[in-house]
C-alpha cells in the first residue's frame, strides 16, 4: 500500500512541477522577456513523459506480481493447459506491442522536442510503413485466431462415445444436475411436465429412460474420462462456468448447449497441491441472472475412476425418490413395485 501511496505521490508532484514550468514560461511570454520560442519549460515537459513511462511501467510490473496470485487456478483440465497457453502467448504478443508502443509515445516526445537549431523532418507517407502495420498484424492475428477456433472446435465438437454424461439445468437461483441411470440414457425433457417437485421437466409418460435416472446435490466426475456437459436452463440466461476446468459455456433458454473435457487432477490430488485441505471444485454462474445470484454454486467432485463407478452405484434413481409422485402420474404400464 505505500508503494502505491508513493506513485500516486510522485505523480501528484511530477504534474505540480509541470504546472509550475508551464506557469513561469507564460509569465516570460506575457513580459516578452523571453527571448527565444520555446524556453526550457519545453525540455521539462518532454522529459516529464519519460518519467510517467518509467512510472506507470513500474507500477504495471510491481502491481502484477501482487495481482498473481488471483489469476485463473492451476488447470485440472487437459483442454485447459492448451487454452492456458494460448492465452499467454497472446498476452505477451500484446504486451510486446503495448510496451513498444508506449515506447514510441514518451520517448517521442523527448527525443523529437523543438530546438531552436533544428528543422523537422517532411515525412507526410510512406507506402513501405503501410503495407508493415498491416501485414504483420493481420498475420499474427491469424495465426491467433485460428490456433483459438482449433482448440474450440475440439470442445465443442461431438464427445467421444466412452463419455460420462452430467445433464446440467440452471434455473433462478440454483442449479439442478441428472445422471443416466444402469440403462446409460439421461431421459428426455418437456418443460410442460415441471412442477414443484419435478424441477427438471423428466417426461416419464414418453420416456422410460427417465426411470433410473438420478439427481445428486454435487456432481462427480472420474478423472482421466471424457465427460460430457449437457446444459440448457429453465427460465433466464445462467452461465455454466467451472474455472479449474476452463469450462465456460452459456445455459441458454430453449437453446440447450454442450461441452465435454477430460479432467486430470482428483480433489484430493488439487487438496495436496494446493495446501488446502477444505478445497472444492466449484460450477457457478456468471452471468447476472437475477438478485440470488451470487448463491448459484454447486460442488464438484473429481474422483478416481473406481471411487467414482463405486459412488455411481451407490445413486438412488429419483424415481425410487419419489414414488408418490409417479404414482400420481398414473401411468398404466408402469409397476410402482418394480421400481428399485
């Protein structure tokens, strides 16, 4: 905090002096005792652009090394460590541009001051300079671009048929989340069918699918498979947003989406790593979906293959959950008894 005091404190005095400089200089002008042009407040004011470059540079440079430990978290994903490194490589390609940019605009000004013994330079165009500027940065832009939609395509192409798939619903203001039950098929949906206790809209009248499908309150995930995120959402637009895992893909009303990725780092592997015992993956929203908000989070659990087909097994179908409410359905070719 007293670094920051400082610049703000060097600033305040650097802009004091110019304002002073600049106050002196037309006090000459207006006694027309200034004998040439310019006067020496003209050499101050170049330099002071140096000055707020080394400054603004350096308050860059110390504030990122204390906003580092708020940059995304280490990636559990393996997509992740691909996205990571393009995100880098573009940083410090714009970085490199931003700062020899700036570079041009303190420094010029100094280097370039009037003096009283020097004629500009006539430099009105020059096609050579054009066809650089453009080129170059519209290749690089390219080369960007298209590593990006490469890696997108990737995620957001057909998953592979040995996936796990994990229905996710988000509605106002929690997320609701379906696994396939022993038959390996999520069930089909029909808005018409939600209610107070079927949150999901579940068809059972025109899908048996539905039966041994099961709701659990945290999702679980085997770590090394391909895992399939199929979200869609109830009411408003909610955002599927899970940052270990650089998933983020929108949940968008009557428009159901899908992401798949394979995670690489159990909880327990991320708790040691960490040096956080307590620590969580985490699904939330982001986007502003309404007043509760900030309360959609749901927990996430990444386990070893044989830890997650044991707590897979373990799943209670929601059907078994909630006999008296099928029953309700009256659904002639179903046995209540049957369901297990």
């Amino acid at each position: 905090m007293l670094f920051v005091y400082l610049i703000v404190g060097g600033i305040f005095i650097v802009a004091l002096l110019a304002l002073v400089y600049r106050i002196l200089s037309l006090i000459d002008v207006a006694k027309n005792s200034e004998s040439k042009r310019v006067g020496f407040s003209n050499t101050v004011n170049a330099f002071l652009f140096i000055v707020f470059f080394v400054v603004g540079f350096g308050g860059i440079a110390w504030y990122s090394g204390i906003a580092s430990e708020n940059y995304l978290p280490v990636s559990a994903s393996d997509h992740g460590l691909l996205t990571d490194r393009l995100f880098w490589i573009t940083t410090a390609i714009v970085f490199v541009a931003f700062f020899l940019t700036h570079v041009l605009l303190f420094f010029a000004p100094f280097l370039f001051r009037f003096q009283e013994d020097r004629k500009a330079l006539w430099f009105p165009h020059s096609n050579k300079l054009e066809v650089a500027w453009t080129v170059v940065p519209a290749i690089v832009l390219t080369v960007l671009v298209l590593s990006g939609y490469k890696v997108w395509s990737d995620i957001t192409s057909p998953a592979p048929k040995d996936r796990v798939e994990v229905e996710i619903m988000g509605k106002q203001f929690n997320w609701q989340v379906r696994y396939a039950g022993k038959d390996g098929v999520i069930g089909k949906y029909d808005f018409r069918k939600i209610d107070a206790t079927n949150a999901m809209g579940m068809d059972f009248a025109n899908d048996k699918a539905n039966f041994d499908d099961f709701t659990p309150n945290e999702i679980h995930i085997p770590k090394g498979k391909n895992v399939l995120l199929k979200i869609r959402a109830r009411d408003v637009l909610h955002s599927v947003f899970m940052p270990h895992f650089r998933v983020k893909m929108d949940a968008v009303p009557g428009m159901p989406t899908s992401f798949w990725f394979v995670p690489n780092k159990t909880t327990a592997e991320m708790r040691t790593e960490t040096g956080k015992p307590d620590f969580n993956y985490e699904l939330a929203c982001t986007e502003v979906c309404g007043s509760g908000h900030f309360a959609m989070k749901f927990k996430i659990i990444v386990d070893e293959p044989a830890e997650y087909e044991k707590w897979y097994a373990s799943q209670e179908a929601w059907a078994v959950s909630n006999k008296d409410y099928i029953k309700t359905l009256n659904l002639k070719d179903v046995n209540l008894a049957d369901l297990k």
